[in-house]
C-alpha cells in the first residue's frame, strides 16, 4: 500500500507508477487546466491523468514544462480515443499526443474504451509503441473481463493498467479479483462518482470520525484496496484536501462498511453499450 503522495506501486513490467494522481476530464482547455495543473505538481502530485479526447494536453504540457519539476518525475498519461483506433491511425493518434504535451515520451498510454472489432488492432499499435521505447507502460480503459480475456489470449506485451470507474458504489468485485490474479493495476476513474457520494451518511459518519471529509474516506478506501486513484479538481482548496489522506487508516470494519455500499451502481457509460 502507497504511504504517500509520491509513493508508487510497481507495475507488471517494472515500471513505477504513482499510486494517487490528477484526472483531468472536463477540465477546459487554457488557464483552468494549466492552473489546475499546477496546484497539483505544487502540492506534491507527480501524476496527471490526461486523453485526446479531453482536450487539454497542451496546457497538461505546459503546466508541466513551467513547473520546474524535472519530467523523469512526473508520470503522465494519455489514452487513444474512439474514432482514432486501428493500427495506423493509433500511431498517429500517440504522436499526436506527443506533440501536445511537448514530451518526447509518455509513461503510460491506454486504449480509452474497448471498440468492438477494434481494440485487438489497436492494442498491437500499443505494443509497437512499447516496444520502440516511446512509452513506458501500456495498457486499457474500461475492459470488462470479458474483453481482458480476448485480449490475454494473443497479446505480446500484457496490460499493466486498467483504469474503470470505480467507487463505493461501483467496486467491481469481480474485475478487482480477476486483475488482482493477472496482475494488472486496477485504477479508479470517476472516484468520487463525480461528486455524488459525498453525502452518503457512512462517509461522512466514518469521515467525522478522523476530521477527514467524504472525498477523502473515499480516496483513502481506494489506496487500502491498492486502487491507483485520480480525483478531478480544478479548486485549489480540494486539490490539496484529496492529497491529505495519509495520515489515517480506516480500520476493516470501516472499509467493509464502504465495501457494503457497492451497488453496481455507475455514474458514466456501461463499457458493453458505450
Ligand atoms: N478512462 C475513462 O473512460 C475515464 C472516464 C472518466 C474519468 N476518467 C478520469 O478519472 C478522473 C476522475 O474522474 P471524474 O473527473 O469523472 O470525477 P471525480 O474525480 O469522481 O469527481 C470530480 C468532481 O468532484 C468534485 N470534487 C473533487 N474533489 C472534491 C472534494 N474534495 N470535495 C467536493 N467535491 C470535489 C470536482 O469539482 P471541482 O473540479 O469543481 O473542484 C468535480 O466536480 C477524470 O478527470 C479522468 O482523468 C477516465
């Protein structure tokens, strides 16, 4: 389990990824995102979770670049969207990515959502990708077990991330258990479900508790589950109030209260209709 903001966890290639980072879905494009950005770096988050699709990875990139911190400790991550897979045209999409953020190489690239028919050829892009050194991991969005095993079957290179949506009310037990087993990196999108858990009573109850608010209990209960997580924000105040989990452990009542909330519940698109 990760003990801090900078702490990391090991992949299945080796590579080190920071457990807690920044998402940045929705976060316009310009001052908004390089101010977000920033914050985050200042406050001490050394990952930022970034997409073509989110069009900003322009003002990801600066906001890295006028940092000051040098980029081998940054850890950043795009994903090939939609529209842009197939062999040819995912490469194209990277370098496209690329030459957004002004870095010469990304830590981890994911394909976004698994389009059917698709995805095979575009996971082989990723693996060309790898395989040349211009990414230091690889792997997949929004894969059920089902398009994971697809995958598994005649794969070079296996995934070292998954990144689903996952909170309290959406814990995917049985994805959890199956990653757990390949060993591939379960991380959260959406952690807070957007912000629409943030009264559910045991939260705040057990929040009340330590002087920790529903955000944070949540983000603790991901990091004791060896979740990566990546919060959304662009206020300052918040940014920092989700890095300040690590000085409180939920006990494991607590975190099977919270396991207990699960209600298969999601607050974005189910992989098998999107
Ligand atoms: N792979 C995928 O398909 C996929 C899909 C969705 C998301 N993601 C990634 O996951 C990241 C996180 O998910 P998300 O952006 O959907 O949602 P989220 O992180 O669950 O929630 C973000 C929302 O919660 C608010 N918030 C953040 N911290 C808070 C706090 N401490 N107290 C109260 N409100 C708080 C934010 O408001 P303010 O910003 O106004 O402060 C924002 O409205 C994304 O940014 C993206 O990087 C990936």
């Amino acid at each position: 389990m990760i003990t801090s903001l900078n702490d990391k966890i090991t992949l299945n290639n080796g590579v080190k990824m920071p457990g807690f980072g920044l998402g940045v879905y929705k976060v316009e494009d310009g001052d908004t995102a390089v101010h977000a950005v920033r914050t985050a770096i200042d406050v001490g988050y050394r990952s930022i979770d970034t997409a073509s699709f989110y069009d900003n990875e322009r003002s990801v990139g600066l906001a890295v670049r006028e940092s000051g911190v040098p980029r081998e400790e940054l850890f950043i991550t795009s994903k090939v969207w939609n529209d842009q897979q197939g062999y040819e045209s995912t490469l194209k999409a990277f370098d496209e990515s690329l030459e957004k953020l002004g870095t010469a190489y990304l830590d981890l690239y994911l394909i976004h959502w698994p389009v059917t028919g698709k995805y095979k050829e575009t996971y082989r892009a990723l693996e060309t990708l790898y395989q040349e050194g211009r990414v230091r991991a690889i792997g997949v969005s929004n894969f059920h077990v089902h398009h994971l095993e697809n995958l598994l079957a005649d794969c070079k290179v296996k995934p070292a991330v998954n990144q689903v949506e996952y909170h309290p009310h959406l814990s995917q037990v049985e994805l959890k258990a199956f990653c757990e087993k390949e060993n591939i990196q379960l991380e959260a999108w959406s952690p807070l479900k957007r912000g629409r858990l943030l009264d559910e009573p045991t939260l705040v109850e057990i929040g009340n508790k330590y002087g920790k608010s529903a955000a944070q209990v949540i983000l603790r209960w991901d990091i004791q589950h060896h979740v990566i997580t990546i919060p959304k924000s662009i206020t300052a105040e918040r940014i920092q109030e989700n890095a300040n989990i690590f000085d409180f452990t939920l006990t494991q009542q607590e975190m099977n209260q919270i396991d207990n909330l699960n209600k298969n519940e999601r607050a974005g698109s189910n992989p098998d209709d999107f």
